[in-house]
C-alpha cells in the first residue's frame, strides 16, 4: 500500500460560512440537533450548541494517532473528527499509524441488485399513501419479504414481533376551509342549502399531513372553531387563548419539538394543532413552497395520551392560506382526522444468520419501516436494501470461504420512526447475548447520497480502532473505485461513546446493551442531499444505487476481514 501519510484539515468560521444548507443540516443531524431553519439559524445552532454538550474525548491510547480536533480554536465541536480522508484530486490518505495495514480483501456489491431489493419494498407500500408504516399489513409484508430474501442468499431466518405504543390511522384525513354564502341559521353552513358558499379541499401528503400519535377530533363548518395563531409556540398568552379552539404554530427554526408542543396542546385543551413548515425543504422540492412532513412525538412523556387532539403540519402556502382567510378572514375551517393513539400494535423484526466458529456477532441493521406517507425509497429502503445486498454477498462468502470467525447478523427494524420500538425491544429480549458477545453493530440509515445534492458520506463510529480500520479500507476502496471515491467523498469519525447520537437504531446497541456498564461498540452512516426524507416526494425517481457502494463495500470489507481475516 504504500508508505502512510496523514492529513488533517481544520474547519475554520470561514470554512463553515461557506457550506450549503445541507452539509450544515447533515452536521447538525449527526450531532442529534434540530435540523429546522434557514442557513444563518443553522449555523448559529452550530455555533452555539446546546449547553449540555460536551466536546469528545480522545477515546482510547491504542495505536491511532489523533492528529487534533475538527473545527480547531471553534467553541461548537462535540465531535472528535479522526481525519478528513480526501484531498484535491479525490486522493484518500490513511490514518497516521505505528503497525503495517492489514491486506484487506473488498467485498462485491451490486448497486443494481440494490435497487431492486428497494423497488421491491418501495412497491409494498400502502396503496394510497405510499408507505409502511409499522403495525400495518405492509410493514408486516416488508418483513417478511426481508426473511425470503435473507433465506434466498442461504442462511436461516426469523422473524420475532414486539407489542408497543403504535398509533392507528383509522380513514384518509381531510383539511378544508369555506367561504359561506350568508346563509342564516337554521339553515347548515357550507351546507347544499348555503347558496353561494365555496369549500377549498387541502390535498393530504401534498398540502398537509397528520404527526405521530395525533388523536381523532371532527370539526364542522358550522361549529365556526376559531384558529389562533400561535407564533413559534413560546407565549403562554396565546396558549391560554387557544384554550378550546384550534391553535397553529409557525416553524420558524425556534419552535420547540413536537412533543413539547403537543404536550402544550393537551395542557391548554385544543381542540387541534396545526405546524406550519416554513422553514424545511423551502425550494429544494417544490419552487415557492415547504413540503409538510412527518415528525413523531416521544410518548413515554405523556402520562395519556391526547385522544381527543388532532395533530397536523401543514405547507407554508397552507399557513398563510388559514392565516389570511380564516384568522384574519370570514372563512371557517373543518377538519376531520380519525386516528386511535392508545392503543399497541405489533411490529416485525427478521434476521438472517451465518453461524460462527464463536459466539461473538457482527450485526447489519436498517429499519425497513417508513413513514406513514411516504414511499421511503431513501429512508429508510436504501438502507434495508444495502443490508439485503450485504446478505447476498455474505451468503456467497460463506459457501465459498466457510464458517466465519464470527456469528454475522442481518436485521431490518419496524418501528424504528415512531421511536426506535424494534430495535429498542429486540436489544432488551436478546440483552444478556449482547452485552456478552456483540463485536460491532452497523447502521445503516439513509446511506444514500442524492446525485444533484451531493455532500458524500459520513461514516462514524464509537471505537478508535475500529474507525482506524475504516479509514485504512477506505483508502483501499479508493485505489479500486477511484470514481466512486472521487464523486462522493467520505468524512470519516471516532465519536465519543457518550456522544454517539440517539436518533437510529444503533443507539439501543450503545446505550441499553449494559446500562450500567460498557457501551456497545457500533458503526453508522449517513448520506447527504435527501430532502424528500419523510415526505411523499421520497420516491425512486430520485434513487441513487451507486452511492450504496460506498458504505456497504467499506464496512462490509471491515466485517469480511474480521470474520475471515487476510483469505
């Protein structure tokens, strides 16, 4: 390979004013932070993260050499970034190390493989809405789609299913506003007898959407329920107005968390909750406009949940319509949103599994469920795809080399969008296992990189020698694929275990494996540039299979070489 080099590059204020809504957006969401707002808000949350962040530790004094933190003399780096691996030209440069580079052998990925394993569960989603939402007939198909596939590349299969809080969308939503005709009582308002009136239908997925574990609640025009703007939710004021009425909240980038307001919303005794998006997807995906799209709510926060509260976003063209013709205007607003929060459903974990020479495992995961309304082609079946693919190979492998070191795991997840459940409870019925013999679990969420929007790949993890070897077979990734490697570049992290990001499915694997004791070593990646996420935009005609590549053949190869060394 060569003699070993190292480069390091230092992110300066200059450096960080010169990047693109989306590589501020990727940073903020590996951090865990709010990803809302426009680019100065972005940067400011960067610049100032949350009080309770701590900068990571330099992890272990193994042979990695840590040549100094990202962003130097910059107080907002809760991250410790290893190396920057691509210089001009597209040249990887490895880690600085004290050993000779093991000779890593690089697994086989078919990129058109890949996307058919995703148009196959893109095509099992709801057939109105698009997605697969967990608890439903097409999660459910998802799954066990998945345990064919893993059984069709040679190992054995399962599918284990979990009981947990899952909401239930009970009939198509509808949004609407009318104009009425003057009409006096009794007569109906809007009503066929209300000559001259004029109902304005708001299109669901498209103008509006329901956010998780909305409750049910039916308004009729003649009920004339006023709308109280709310501004970005911060005044107890407007609050106590709102008080049996429906409340809209703009979010302009300060507006607390969903569950925050929705806990508000049950506090004040709304009738409904309406966000308005102004501030996401602004103009990358609809000239003019923000898409509305879907957020959950931690219901472990709520002693019941608000049954009797419906819970919508809507676009900004939306806002300002309600704003301006009904706040502010003579039209009145009826909704009728029909969704059963408190009950449980159940979801589907499968797995494929080689067997080892040990006990000790090495596991894939992506969650194969979406949201409700959204065909999820990049989140999350990129990532379920790139580990279907990963079974294929390793299925080859395994008649081709035998039996592995290590017991290598495929699962994909249900529930993972409403709150991690699959993983959280497939984590907590296999703890003891794991926190006896889990080496390594990889995530893999949204390892997709839009081909227009590209920013690359981050790959991060929480064990120093772990990443050293990442860095080492990326650098060989680069000698085989140099076009793959030069068209998306690879931004390669140690992150502190305390800092490892709660916000996919590697976290159970980090944090619940002993509670009290050792964290769990894991890996993850995520891509850049998809902004259709959670919206009914995320469809395949976006699709990238190319970019696919880079996560599953780097950490498939790491996963190769532990499980059959140098053959």
């Amino acid at each position: 390979m060569g003699s070993n080099q190292t480069i390091f590059t230092e992110y300066t204020m200059d450096d960080i004013n010169k990047w693109t809504v989306s590589q501020l957006r990727n940073e903020l969401k590996l951090r865990g932070y709010t990803v809302s707002g426009n680019k100065e808000e972005l940067f400011e949350r960067l610049h100032n993260p949350p009080d309770d962040q701590e900068k990571a530790k330099p992890g272990n004094d193994g042979y990695l050499t840590i040549i100094g933190y990202a962003f130097v003399n910059t107080p907002f780096m809760p991250y410790l970034v290893v190396s920057i691996l691509f210089m001009a030209g597209g040249g990887v440069i490895s880690y600085l190390t004290s050993e000779p580079i093991p000779d890593y052998e690089l697994i086989e990925f078919d990129s058109e493989r890949t996307r058919s394993f995703a148009q196959d569960l893109v095509d099992l989603g709801h057939p109105e809405w698009g997605g697969r939402m967990s608890g439903t007939i097409e999660e459910t198909a998802a799954a066990e789609s998945n345990k064919q596939n893993f059984t069709d590349a040679g190992m054995g299969a399962t599918i284990e299913t979990f009981n947990v809080p899952m909401f239930e969308i009970l009939a198509t939503p509808i949004l609407r506003m009318c104009e009425t005709g003057g009409i006096i009582p009794p007569f109906d308002p809007c009503g066929p007898s209300d000559i001259g009136s004029s109902i304005t239908e708001f299109t669901h997925l498209e103008q509006f959407v329901i956010q998780g574990y909305s409750g049910t609640q039916q308004i009729n025009f003649a009920q004339n329920i006023a709308v109280i703007d709310l501004g970005n939710g911060s005044e107890n004021s407007d609050w106590d107005s709102a008080s049996g009425n429906v409340g809209m909240v703009w979010g302009r980038g300060d507006v607390t968390g969903n569950t925050d307001l929705f806990l508000r919303a049950q506090e004040s005794d709304l009738f409904a909750l309406i966000i308005v998006n102004e501030i996401q997807n602004c103009d990358e995906l609809i000239s003019g406009d923000c898409v509305p799209y879907f957020k959950s709510v931690d219901v472990s926060r709520f002693e019941t949940m608000p049954a009797g509260i419906a819970f919508l976003m809507v676009s900004k063209t939306v806002g300002e319509t309600i704003s301006d013709q009904i706040i502010n205007g003579t039209q009145r607003l009826g909704l009728d949103v029909r969704v059963d929060n408190e009950g449980t459903r159940e979801i589907s974990v499968p797995c494929g599994v080689i067997p080892g020479s040990s006990n000790d495992m090495i596991i894939f995961g992506a969650h194969h469920d979406t949201v409700y309304n959204s065909p999820g082609a990049v989140d999350d079946s990129s990532g379920t795809a790139t580990v279907l693919e990963l079974a294929t190979q390793f299925g080859a492998l395994y008649n081709d080399l035998g039996t592995p070191e290590y017991t290598i795991k495929f699962c994909t997840w249900g529930g993972e969008e409403e709150g991690l459940f699959g993983s959280k409870a497939w984590v907590e019925a296999h703890q003891e296992e794991l926190r006896d013999h889990l080496r390594v679990y990889v995530n893999l969420d949204m390892n997709h990189v839009d081909s227009d929007r590209n920013n690359g790949v981050v790959l991060f993890g929480n064990d120093a020698d772990d990443m050293q070897h990442i860095a080492n077979i990326h650098y060989k990734f680069s000698e085989e694929y140099p076009n793959l490697a030069s068209k998306y570049s690879a931004d390669i992290r140690l992150v502190d275990s305390s800092d490892m990001p709660y916000n996919s499915d590697h976290a159970p694997f980090v944090f619940e494996i002993d509670p009290d004791g050792e964290y769990g070593k894991a890996m993850v990646c995520y891509g850049s540039g998809s902004a259709e996420y959670h919206t009914y935009l995320d469809t395949m005609e976006r699709f990238n299979e190319e970019s696919l590549a880079v996560s599953g053949i780097v950490y498939g190869s790491f996963a190769r070489w532990l499980a059959w060394g140098e053959q």
